[in-house]
C-alpha cells in the first residue's frame, strides 16, 4: 500500500488516476490494503493498495 493510501478512511473522496470517468468516490474501508471505495459512474469497486495509488479530493 502506498503511504498515501495508508491514511484513507472511511468517508474521504478520492479519484482513480487511472480511471478518471469514473469520477469522484467515496471510501467506505480500509482494512489490510484492500480499499473499498463507492465511485459515483462506476459504483462499488474493491482496490488492491499496493497497485493504484488513489488521489484524495478536497471538497467539490
């Protein structure tokens, strides 16, 4: 898990930097690198930590 992806928890938005029409979403958890995060045009997806490093989003 990335350092920054260390710090998500649940309720921070946050962007794909690969998937950026998926637009903003939401973490729902955290838990031993598996980030779980409800996206607003992709919907739920569970992330491995160690292979994407999400973008957090300051207030939209």
């Amino acid at each position: 898990m990335t350092d920054m992806n260390a710090l998500l928890e649940p309720g921070m938005l946050v962007r794909h930097p690969d998937c950026p029409d998926w637009g903003i979403g939401q973490v729902q958890s955290n838990i031993g690198g598996r980030i779980t995060v409800n996206f607003r045009e992709e919907g739920k997806v569970v992330l491995e930590g160690s292979r994407v490093a999400l973008m957090p989003v300051i207030e939209e």
